[in-house]
C-alpha cells in the first residue's frame, strides 16, 4: 500500500514537472521578446492608485488574491504568472503610499513644531495627515 502511495506521488510530480518544462519554454521566449526591445513594456495592466484611499483598497484585495495563490501547495506556472500579474498593481500600491507617508511625515513635522509655538494657523494648516489614510471609502470586493 505505501509503495502503490509512492508510485501515485511519483507520477504526479513527474506530470506536473512535465506540464512546468512544457509551459516555462512559452512563457521565457514571451516574456524575452519583451526584454529583447529597448522599449519599455508592461505586459499586464496595473491599476492605478490615485490617493491613499484607492492605493489601501488595492493592497487589500490585491494582497488577498497573492495570499491565497503563494499558500497553495504547490503553485502552478498559471499561478507564478499571475503573482506575476499582481505585483505590477501592488508596486503601483507601494509608490503611492510612500509618496504619501513622506508628506505626511513632513505635516507631521510641522504641526509638532507649530504646537510648540503654539501657532493654531500652522496646526490646523498641516493637521490633516491621517485624512488620506482613514477615508471611509468602501473598497468593496473587485475583481483582481
């Protein structure tokens, strides 16, 4: 009985290491015709995250999607392709981010500073750091 088990897992890793050489040669001689140009492509479409509100509803349904695909077993090249997919929405997610933290670390700076010269026009002037980040926008389940 464990020798027929072994035998099974066998042939299955023997079926999907078959299926990876198959499919690993298309998507290298695609994804090098892309590289292959001094052209600048992106090959999937990224969504764009235009504000912090849209960049945290992203992460969330784009991270979810990653999550369940990189907890599999055991990944599939469709899976890797579309990790693949994913990263380009998620780096676009990051960018954004970072950009607003920085300016929200300089707000930060200056209503600290303004508070300690009790300046009430500075304060209220840069006082709106964590707008953008706690908008009570419904991200809703999207397609990913």
């Amino acid at each position: 009985m464990k020798n027929q088990k072994e035998k099974t897992k066998n042939e299955k890793e023997k079926m999907k290491n078959t299926k990876n050489i198959l499919v690993a040669p298309c998507l290298d001689l695609s994804l090098t015709s892309f590289a292959s140009d001094n052209k600048k492509y992106s090959h999937f479409h990224a969504k764009k995250s235009s504000d912090a509100a849209t960049a945290l509803c992203n992460i969330v349904n784009y991270n979810k999607v990653l999550t369940q695909l990189t907890q599999k077993e055991e990944m599939s090249v469709e899976d890797m392709v579309k990790i693949h997919e994913l990263t380009y929405t998620l780096e676009n997610v990051l960018g954004k981010l970072s950009e607003d933290l920085a300016k929200a670390v300089v707000d930060l700076e200056d209503v600290h500073l303004a508070s300690e010269k009790l300046d009430t026009d500075a304060i209220k002037k840069h006082a709106n750091i964590t707008t953008a980040f706690s908008a009570k926008q419904a991200c809703g389940e999207q397609k990913v």
